[in-house]
C-alpha cells in the first residue's frame, strides 16, 4: 500500500515532457476522438498533515492542442469551440482538496474554458513518488472526470442523417500528472 510520508509536503511542479492533460469525445456517435494540449504548467503545494491545506493552480495553452490531425486542431482553436486568440489559456484554480481514500483526493476547484468558469471536483490517485536518475523527487497523479462542453460556452456541432450529432457534449478529461518537487535550497 502506498503511503502519502511527510517528505511529500511541499511546493511541486508539473513535468511538462512527462505529464498528459487530455481529453476524449464521441465523434459521429460510433467513434472517439482523443487529443492532448501540449503546453502545460502546473504547481502544486501540498501538505500531509492537512490535505486541506493543499492547492493545486494549472495553466494550459489553447494553441497547443493536439489530436493528430492538423485541420481539426485548426478547427478547434476556432470561434467554434476554444476561440484561442481570444481566450489563450484553460485554467484550473484548486478551492479545497479532500482526501476520500488512502491515496485518493478530490480536488475541487474553478475551471475556467473559454472565459466561463464551472465549480468541478477532479478525482486523482497518487501513484507513488521515487527519486529520478538525476535525483529530483517526482510524484505521480492520474485521473478522470467527465464534464459538459456546453456548461463552458463550447457548443458547435452538426446534425448527422440519423438524427444524432457529430461531436458529443460529454468530453471526459484525462490527466496524468509527473510533478518534481522544489527543493529548498
């Protein structure tokens, strides 16, 4: 069983090369489509002792998205979905973690997309912690958690012959998380 030791308090940052903030959708009601923005920072302060005291802050670049095919990413850096020249950045501001398991939290906090802000609680398992070859202490998190693109002010889409939609408003988010602990020096 993995245990969350005092050495884990402290200030953290996200691990750009090694973390994986992403997302996946239903696309013409048969099929996912999967993508991941690749300019992200995140810092992390925790405290063991009072998960409550923890904060979790995430900044990730709109332009950076990425699904594998350059003329839907265009697409979605549109008006029609993320309108990223006027609204550069999602981001997510922790307001109260709360530890639900031994290595289980709910971060709560305010997600902002597209300039509308929604209250949602992200669940994430602690993986472990290890020293790396160069000897950085790094801590892994991963999770999920379904959201309404609608609740955000994304909503374009296109009716399909059959009556359905092209794009799904359930995204599910995906996040795995490498973050290496600021030592003090």
């Amino acid at each position: 069983m993995l245990e969350l030791s005092p050495d884990l308090s402290g200030e953290w940052r996200f691990d750009p090369t090694h973390t994986r903030i992403g997302f996946s959708t239903r696309h013409a009601m048969v099929t996912k489509v999967r993508g991941a923005f690749n300019d992200i920072e995140g810092i992390a302060y925790v405290d063991v002792e009072e998960p409550s005291n923890s904060k979790v802050s995430v900044k990730i670049k709109v332009a950076s998205i990425d699904t594998r095919n350059a003329q839907r990413d265009e697409h979605l850096r549109t008006n029609d979905f993320f309108d990223a020249p006027n609204f550069p950045y999602i981001t997510f501001e922790s307001t109260r973690i709360d530890q639900v398991g031994d290595t289980s939290f709910i971060v709560n906090g305010n997600l902002t997309i597209r300039g509308v802000t929604q209250e949602v609680g992200m669940p994430l398992e602690f993986m472990g912690v290890e020293r790396d070859p160069s000897g950085q202490l790094r801590a892994g998190f991963e999770g999920t958690r379904r959201i309404d693109r609608q609740q955000f002010g994304v909503k374009w889409n296109t009716a399909l012959d059959s009556g359905g939609l092209l794009v799904s408003d359930k995204i599910t988010l995906e996040f795995e998380v490498s973050a290496i602990k600021v030592e003090k020096s």
